[in-house]
C-alpha cells in the first residue's frame, strides 16, 4: 500500500509540479514536463554577408601557393624566365651588388650593394668574399621583411665555384631565404 501511495505522489508531483509536503524536502519543486524549448532564431550580422564581387587584394598569395602563371618562354633563352622573383649577383673590381627582380620588370623590387654607406663602413673592403656574405646577410633581411621567402638563382657554373658567391649563396639561405621556387601547380 505504501509502495502504490508512493508511486502516486511521485505521478501527482510530475504532473502537477506542487511542492513536497515531506520536512526534510521542502525547498525541493518539481517542474512537471513540457514541450521542446523552441529554438532561437538566428541572429543577421551586418559583417558576416558575403560578397558577391571578390577581388584578391593580395596578388602574391598566388605565387606563394605556386598558382601564378609563370612565363615559360623558349627552352633556348638563357637565363631561363621560368621564375616569380630572380636574383642576380653582380661582382666588380671595387664593389658588389645583389638585386632581386619580378617576372615582369627590370626594375629591381629590392637591391643591396656594398656603394651604401651603412655597408661599405661596417666592411675592410668592398669586393673581398667579406663583402659578399655581408651583401648576402643585408638581403637576406630585407627579403624577409618584405615576404620574399624564395628566389631563383642561378650562377654560370664556372663563376659559383669561386668562394666569394659561395659565401654569397650561404648568407642568404642562413638569413632564411631559399634559393630555389616551387614548381608551378597545374590545376
């Protein structure tokens, strides 16, 4: 019997959501059942509408996922035009210089030499293999800086055995600029 009176009380409280008449439950309430709560509705956000015109304000994103169109031109043109940026190392009798180059200019975009001040006075001599790993660290950074990341290079053989470019080539992959460009993805 008070199993049964137990079992209503239990239905009664469900149901009716009335309190507990028991001492030592009296702050306890039991919500009876209800429905599923209803959903919020979604909120429109002025920032979050897509638009439907895009314009890539970042034209060298292509060239750092290896996207962008390089120009292939002859294969018997030397040096080869297969490249985004190029670099190029020129050695005289009294000074060095280093300038990286577009693909599609002949302006350089950044240039190094040891004819500035602030390396010609940090250096004995302006066209010592000192003075071509200083060019090469100097470059280095600012290739960095500007987010060019890789380049291509390429020596005539008989010259990038002479230790001056040796040291050259090392300054600049130490200075975090590697001296070769991915091969274009087709897609």
């Amino acid at each position: 019997m008070a199993a049964i009176r137990g079992f209503y009380r239990s239905v009664r409280l469900l149901l009716l959501g009335q309190k507990h008449t028991e001492p030592w439950s009296r702050d306890i309430t039991v919500r009876s059942w209800s429905g599923a709560a209803a959903e919020p509705a979604p909120e429109v956000n002025q920032n979050e509408e897509v638009n439907q015109t895009f314009v890539n304000r970042n034209p060298r994103n292509l060239e750092q996922m290896a996207i962008a169109v390089k120009e292939r031109g002859w294969e018997t043109v030397w040096p080869k035009r297969e490249y985004y940026h190029r670099l190029v190392l020129k050695r005289s009798q009294h000074h060095v210089s280093a300038a990286v180059f577009p693909r599609d200019s002949d302006v350089p975009v950044l240039k190094c030499s040891t004819q500035e001040w602030a390396v010609k006075k940090q250096l004995g001599s302006t066209h010592s293999v000192a003075a071509c790993r200083a060019v090469g660290d100097v470059l280095a950074q600012r290739c960095c800086e500007a987010g060019i990341t890789r380049l291509f290079y390429r020596e005539v053989p008989w010259t990038f055995r002479s230790d001056a470019v040796q040291m050259f080539w090392t300054a600049m992959k130490e200075g975090g600029v590697m001296l070769s460009e991915p091969k274009r993805k087709f897609t």
